[in-house]
C-alpha cells in the first residue's frame, strides 16, 4: 500500500515550560544501541463522522489542541541529550513530530487487506535517533493518515525510554478531549491556519517518504498485572519479576527464546532505568505477589475510547512494539499513587518469531 508524506511539522507546547524538566536515562548502551531504536506504535483508525471531521482538519488544528496538551505533557516534546554521566531527556519544547500523509485506499480495503500487519507500518513515521546530534531527533511521532472514503487513522511512534504505553495514551485522551472542546465551539466553524488541502492545492505533486517510514518487525507482546505488598523496584527485584514475566509470555505464547531482553522502568518521575536481562545465572529474588500474575491485553489501556469528534470512537485500534536484532523488551509501569497493595503493569515483547525457536 502507498502511503504519500504530504507534510511535516513540529507540534510544540502552546507555552515554553518554565522551568524545564529533565529525566535522567540510566542506560549503560549508548544511543546507537538496541534500546534506542525500539519503539512503541499505535494505530487508531477512525471513519469520518461529518463534513466537518476529517484527518486534514485534525492535523490542522493540531498546532492549537495538541499544543494545549502538550502543556500537561511537556516531556513528550523534549529531546534527548549528552550529560555528564550520560544522557537525560530535557522539555526544551522542540516538539512532537506530526506528519500528514494520504493514500488512494479506502478504510474497508487496508482494513480487510491479507497483508496488513505489514503495510500499517506506513502508518507510522520514525527516524532513528542521531547518534551524532541526539538533541535535533524528536522522540515522539504522530502520523495522520488521510484514506480515500474520507477516514483517517492516527499513527504513534514513541521511544519507550521517553514514556510508556499507559501514558501515551492518557496523552491522547487529553488531546481529543481538548480538540473535542474546540470543534464543539466556534473555533470548529472555520478552517485552521494549518489546513494542508488549502496551502497545497497541486496534490499530484510527489510526496517525500524517505526517511520516514518506520522499520518493518513487530515483536510478540504479552501484558500482565502483577500486585504485591512488598516489592520496591531496587536491587534485582526488577529483574525477578521480568524473569518471572519473559518465563510466562514464553509459555503463554508456546515460545523459547535466548534473546537478550532489556527492562525499562520509571524509577521516579525524574529518573528511566535500562538494565540488560539475561535469565542465566540470576537466582529469582522471592516476589510477594498477591494471586499471581493476571494476564491482560492492550485493550486494557483505553486506547479504543479515545475521539476526537463527539461519538466517534476508532474502529479498529491495532499496537505493537517492533523487533530489532532479535532484542525482547520489558516495560514495567507503577500504578499512580501510594498505596500499602503495590501493583504494576508489565508488557513483555518477544522478537518476532524468525529470530526465536518453538519448544
């Protein structure tokens, strides 16, 4: 499928944050490693709910209602940068990526396409991060793609090290629901400054894809909820309980693999931990979890109750992390707030099968 880049733009803050966040990245690899160039995607698909709903008019007005979201999530339009002990994440209000694109199918026809894991990756735009000048690359994306029946779907690109799925979406709630306030306003009633078809009347000139599309490989993700009245993220007990998650996705899955996983965790809201897990030679520290592990699936999330027009939810909500040189990948997210039950979700992506054997 041929999906056309037709614009790309940068989404800031619609104010500069003062003061400036930062979020240390404790990662032994250096950015041209394995753990900066996995990537979370999502792909919402919408169908067009009226004359005034659309993916132009979505990314037009986006300057203005994902600026004002971006105001509650000023991190997500940082970079990452060199520091003395190795790199952060800074919120210098350079941006999300938001990139506009089209394609002559229709919904119906990419939906009910055999091959369509592999042509979403159109989807979705991403470049990897410089290795040379990691603060000129945005560690956020979002592509909007315009179908030919006047649908459009949502792409997200996101480096796990920046933020994780649960807040990716709790982002995309607040957009839609800002952008939702203005279209029911007067702001809705005219055309934004930003509408790509009016600035762009010659649409048979040639679209730039390159450099854009995000690399092919979709791992195999499973999604757990693990609680327990004793567990701090210190010492190994983060390893253990990956461990303890690879083994089950493993045997959920019917899967064996010796790939090197790398554990990602929000250790404060001030500091993101790498660590690299390898199940040899690590004895499994005694975990305190309250009736297991309860498996769970993206769904969960809430990405399918996220519109941006009143009443019009996605139709069809795909998520995957990709595969890279057969490297496995486990986030752990803390629940929000203090409480004497600790609970954490965890996502364990497995390469994709031709890197791993079958029992």
């Amino acid at each position: 499928m041929a999906v056309l880049i037709e614009s790309v733009q940068s989404v800031p803050a619609a104010r500069a944050t003062d003061p400036r966040l930062t979020c240390r990245v404790s990662a032994a690899d250096g950015v041209g490693s394995g753990i900066f160039r996995l990537r979370f995607h999502l792909v919402l698909y919408y169908k067009k709910a009226s004359d005034e709903d659309s993916g132009w008019l979505l990314a037009g007005w986006a300057k203005e209602s994902m600026g004002r979201a971006l105001q509650d999530f000023p991190i997500l339009a940082g970079r990452l940068r060199r520091s003395d002990d190795g790199h952060e994440i800074v919120s210098n209000d350079s941006g999300v990526r938001l990139v506009e694109a089209r394609t002559s199918k229709t919904m119906v026809e990419f939906l009910d396409f055999p091959g369509r894991e592999e042509a979403e990756v159109e989807l979705v735009a991403w470049k990897d991060i410089d290795e040379q000048n990691p603060d000129f690359s945005p560690l956020l994306y979002i592509q909007v793609t315009n179908f030919e029946c006047g649908g459009y779907s949502i792409g997200v690109s996101c480096s796990p090290v920046l933020v994780d799925p649960l807040t990716i979406i709790c982002f995309l709630r607040k957009w839609a629901e800002i952008h939702g306030e203005m279209m029911s306003g007067t702001e809705g009633a005219k055309l934004p400054v930003f509408y790509l078809p009016k600035l762009k009347p010659n649409r048979s000139s040639p679209a730039n894809t390159v450099g854009l599309n995000a690399a092919k490989g979709r791992g195999k993700s499973v999604i757990f909820t693990a609680q327990g009245r004793r567990l701090n993220l210190g010492d190994d007990t983060a390893k253990s309980l990956s461990l303890l998650c690879v083994a089950e996705a493993e045997s959920k899955l019917g899967l064996k693999t010796d790939s090197k996983f790398y554990v990602i965790v929000k250790a404060t809201s001030r500091e993101v931990k790498v660590e690299s897990l390898s199940g040899e030679g690590l004895m499994q520290k005694p975990l305190d979890i309250v009736g297991g592990l309860n498996p769970g699936n993206w769904d969960d999330l809430g990405a399918g109750e996220v519109g941006f027009v009143r009443g019009n939810k996605p139709v069809g909500v795909s998520y995957w992390i990709n595969s890279v040189s057969g490297e496995g990948l486990v986030i752990l997210i803390p629940s929000p707030g203090e409480s004497s039950v600790w609970e954490m979700k965890v996502v364990v992506t497995i390469p994709e099968e031709s890197e791993i054997s079958r029992n």
